[in-house]
C-alpha cells in the first residue's frame, strides 16, 4: 500500500544535499504532495503495517518523517490518504524503510 502525505516543514539540510545518490533531497518543497510506499523488509510481518505510515492519524495530525542517508534533511508532514493499490507518480515517490 501506499500513503500521501502533504510536507508542512523540512529543514535547510535537504536543499544543500548534493552527493550523488542523495540529489533527490533538492527537490522536496514545503507544501507539496508525496506518495510513500509500504513494502516489505519495511513493512511488518504481524501488522503488515510500516511503522510511521499514520495509521492512527487523522489529516490534522502533523508526523515527523527523516531522510535515510541524511538525517538532517528532516521535516513534518500529514497524512492525506491511504491507497491500497500504488499508483504513485515517478517523482515525488518514496519507500518507507
């Protein structure tokens, strides 16, 4: 499953990451949509949940998310939906891990 979530905040660190494989931090805007991925090893083999997907949370409820491979670029976001069957665009798309 997948989950859109609208950032709120995110730190300076995220615009100033220019490594190679971490250039995707450029581009993460305040208020845009992103579309996270559920998959395993991520998701859990009871729950088949992953841990910070906002299960529980309603729209209003900010949620804190951090980027693998720099734990600077960091931010909020809320939860707008959740999807069962992904069909999350090629940019702005992620996997919860």
């Amino acid at each position: 499953y997948c989950v859109e979530f609208k950032t709120e905040s995110l730190s300076h660190h995220c615009a100033s990451e220019n490594r190679p494989y971490a250039r995707w931090m450029q581009y993460l805007r305040e208020g845009h949509t992103v579309c996270v991925a559920c998959q395993p090893p991520a998701m859990n083999t009871d729950t088949h949940r992953c841990s910070g997907d906002g299960h529980n949370a309603d729209g209003g409820k900010i949620l804190h998310w951090e980027a693998v491979g720099n734990s600077q670029c960091q931010g909020t976001w809320k939860k707008i939906r959740q999807l069962e069957h992904c069909s999350c665009p090629l940019v702005h798309s992620f996997i919860f891990t």
